[in-house]
C-alpha cells in the first residue's frame, strides 16, 4: 500500500537514476526505511532491485560481490557502500540459518514478505519516493510494536538469529514485542542452536550499542534465551546483595552496563560481566550477609571464557578482563603518594580512565541513578599528580634493564626478573631510588642473599 512520498539525499536519487535508466526498478529496503518512517536519522543504505546480480554488477565500475550466492552485491558508489539485492523468495531453511536456495522475482512484494518484522518490511521506491508498505509497518511504528511478519514460529524457524534481533530491537528502538512474536521467542529459542557463535556475538554487540541494553537482555530472561547463550549472567538471578545495591546481582550487572558509555564497548562488556564470579563466590557472614570474596577474580576468568567461546579478539578480551579483574579498587584519601603509584602500576596508566569509566557504571548499576564521584575526583587529582612528575612507574621506566643486571653478574633466567620486580616495587616506594648505581648495588645485594 502506498503511504507517503518521502525526500531522499541527492546520491541515493542519483544511485536509483542509474537503475532507471536500465529498464530497472530499485527500492530502498531495510533499517533506513524503518528510521524515515519513524522520524530518525537513517543509516545503513540498503537497496532491492528487480535486476539480477550480475546485472547489478555491469551498472556500475567498483562492485564487491559480498553475497552473490544469495543475491547480494556491495556497490562503491560516490564514496559510500550501498549493499544492492535481487528481489527474491527464499526457499527452505533447512538449517535454521540461511535459505537452501534463493528464487529471484520481479514482484517487490514477494521480496519484502520473506522478511522478519513488518517495521523491516517497507520499502521506498527511489523513482518515486514512495512509500511501499504491505504489512502495515508504519502502524507498528506508531505503536512502539515488534510484530513478526505472518506466523512468527515460521519466521524464526528460517533463521535463528531473529530471535536475537527481536531482543536486541526492544532495547534499540524501545518498542515492546507483540504477544505472539514474544510467546514465540520462548518456544523456539532452540533455534539459537543453528547459529554460529559469530553472529551471536554481533548481534549482543549490536545490543551493547543500544542507550539501554537492559531492556534486550531481560527479554532474552523472560523468554529463556539468556540462559541458553549466557548463563553466566542468568545464575546471578536472585543473588541479593547489601548496602547501597538496590538489585541482586543480575539487575545491577545490566543496569551497570546502561550506565557504561554506550560508545564504549569494553567498558560495556565490562560493566556486564564484572559481577559474574559473584554467583560461585557467594558466601555469608557471622551476621548472615551474603559476602563475595575475592569475586573480581572469578569474575575475569568467567569474562575471558564468555568472550572466548563467543569469538571476540585477544585484544578485546584481555582489554575487558584486566578491568574486571580490577574493578574492586577502594581509594581513599589517606592512601600515601607510594599507594597512589603501586595503583598506577598495577592498573597501568592507558587503563585508568576505562576504569574510572566502569567504577562509574557500577555504582549506577547500585541503584540505576547517577550518584556523586567525588571520591573518584579526589582519587584522579592524585593520580594527575604523580603522572606529572614522570616518575618510574613500570619495569620500562627503571634506570637499569636485564642487560645491565647481567653485567654485573646476574644471569639471566627467573632470579632477573624477581629482583627486577623488587628493584620497581623500592622505586615505587621511593621515586628517587630510580638511579642506576643505586639499583645495581641493591640488585647485587639482593642477587647475594637469593643466591
């Protein structure tokens, strides 16, 4: 049904003219649709063409056949990447994961009703600027509605990951799940089984980046999903805690991750997962509070098993556990300067302010309000301070290296790296000791009551 004519930029006019001029039609599909309709910034230019891929291909100079398989090519066009597919009906998904084959028409309406929801299911006619839209997505729009398009069983049969994009919507969008589309997450959930551990990760990913992530993952609760792919994060349901924690240990790890800056996506996961190792840490006092000692150890290790079974990289993964791991810092004024450098040192000065970041999260997470950080200002004045006056902080700022320890006599091996460890640790305490006779005669002297 046409609904509304719409303005498009200049390049995407001058990208459907091309089609035009080819005897050819050409829709712009997709989220970019999704966002005009509802008034918001539009991104991601998809296309829908009823000219086969390789015609596509012979229109324009720079092509990237990304998906030819499937009909999808990426044009280079004016300095932007426009993702181009055949209109097309799928046939079975045999594997829960992608059609078994594609059958390419020159029917737009076949093409957008093999899509998941019907806010994805419209389509603007670049000649016209019209608004295509068969399964009344504008409406949900209004709405704030989440709806499958026909049966949602068989929708998400097709491809496990909608269940995901449905949860991951709620958070993004702040729109609500129609009942049977909702009822439906639980009783296919099993589908999540047929995707690869990439994708999920992309799509939580993508969730991370919505202003609240929350709402997504406690979706992915209700409807069971969440223990399927993260039960690290579902058995901390029902650990309650003391204090100034409003939440049990679920609730708060999600609404720290709200309040972790969304264009920040370590301290986000970060912020997610630094009170995991509560839930196998779980104790109680004399009095009979629960206590979690020591749990930002257990925490880091369940982080780096959650983020290496979903395929992040080394570096994203050791940049997230180094935080978890020292999230539990507990400054106080009284701290001495050498308190402020072993702080330093251990942290690492490139990690201070992603810390400072989390702690701020986590204490949003105590009561999803915003409260005072006064200490955190106090403690970063201190730490400003010691880092202006270039003091030796690490094993690379001391005055002596291996190299001038084994002049001396020390050889190589385990006993050079202990006493260069001890050599820091009197630096820290005492930053004028960070000269090199001094350090050469207490590793001599160290060398001889070791040895």
């Amino acid at each position: 049904m046409i609904r509304k004519n719409f303005a498009l930029p200049t390049n995407i006019r001058l990208f459907g003219e091309i089609f035009f001029q080819r005897g050819r039609e050409c829709y712009l599909v997709g989220g970019a649709v999704r966002n005009m309709v509802a008034g918001w910034k539009p991104s991601d230019w998809d296309f829908a063409t009823d000219a086969p891929p390789s015609e596509v291909i012979s229109m324009f100079r720079r092509v990237i056949p990304t998906g030819i398989k499937h009909g999808t090519v990426t044009v280079l066009f004016k300095q932007e990447k426009y993702e181009v597919t055949t209109f097309r009906i799928d046939a079975d998904y045999s594997d829960g994961r992608r059609p078994d084959a594609v059958t390419y028409t020159g029917d737009i309406y076949e093409d957008l009703s093999r899509r998941d929801f019907t806010i994805n299911a419209m389509a603007i006619n670049l000649n016209t600027g019209k608004l295509i839209d068969p399964h009344d997505g504008r409406a949900d729009i209004k709405r704030k509605l989440i709806r499958a398009i026909g049966d949602p069983q068989i929708r998400f049969a097709e491809d496990g990951l909608r269940l995901l994009r449905a949860c991951r919507f709620t958070a993004q969008l702040g729109f609500r799940l129609e009942e049977q589309t909702e009822k439906a997450l639980s009783t296919c959930r099993f589908q999540l089984s047929n995707v690869s551990l990439e994708r999920i990760r992309d799509e939580i990913v993508k969730m991370l980046d919505a202003e609240k992530p929350s709402i997504g993952f406690l979706v992915m609760e209700k409807s069971g999903i969440l223990s399927d792919i993260l039960p690290e994060l579902s058995r901390c349901r029902g650990i309650n805690q003391k204090g100034f924690h409003s939440f049990d240990v679920l609730d708060h790890s999600l609404y720290a991750c709200d309040g972790a800056p969304a264009d920040r996506l370590l301290i986000r996961l970060a912020a997610l997962f630094h009170d995991t190792g509560k839930a196998v840490t779980l104790s109680t006092d004399e009095d009979g509070f629960p206590t979690f000692h020591r749990h930002e150890i257990e925490s880091e290790k369940i982080a780096r098993e959650v983020m290496q079974r979903l395929r992040f990289s080394n570096a994203q993964t050791d940049a997230v556990c180094h935080l978890v791991k020292h999230h539990m810092f507990h400054y106080t004024d009284d701290w001495s300067d050498a308190a402020v450098r072993r702080f330093i040192s251990r942290v690492g000065r490139e990690h201070i302010s992603d810390l400072f970041a989390l702690r701020l999260a986590d204490q949003y997470g105590m009561t999803a309000r915003t409260m005072e950080a006064t200490n955190l200002t106090s403690f970063a004045k201190r730490i400003e301070a010691v880092l202006d006056k270039d003091m030796a902080l690490t094993l690379r700022d001391l005055a002596v290296n291996g190299k001038d320890l084994m002049k001396v006599g020390i050889p190589a091996g385990p006993l050079l790296g202990t006493i260069l460890d001890q050599l820091l640790e009197a630096v820290l305490d005492d930053p004028e000791m960070n000269k090199k006779e001094r350090l050469l005669a207490i590793a001599k002297s160290l060398h001889q009551q070791i040895d």
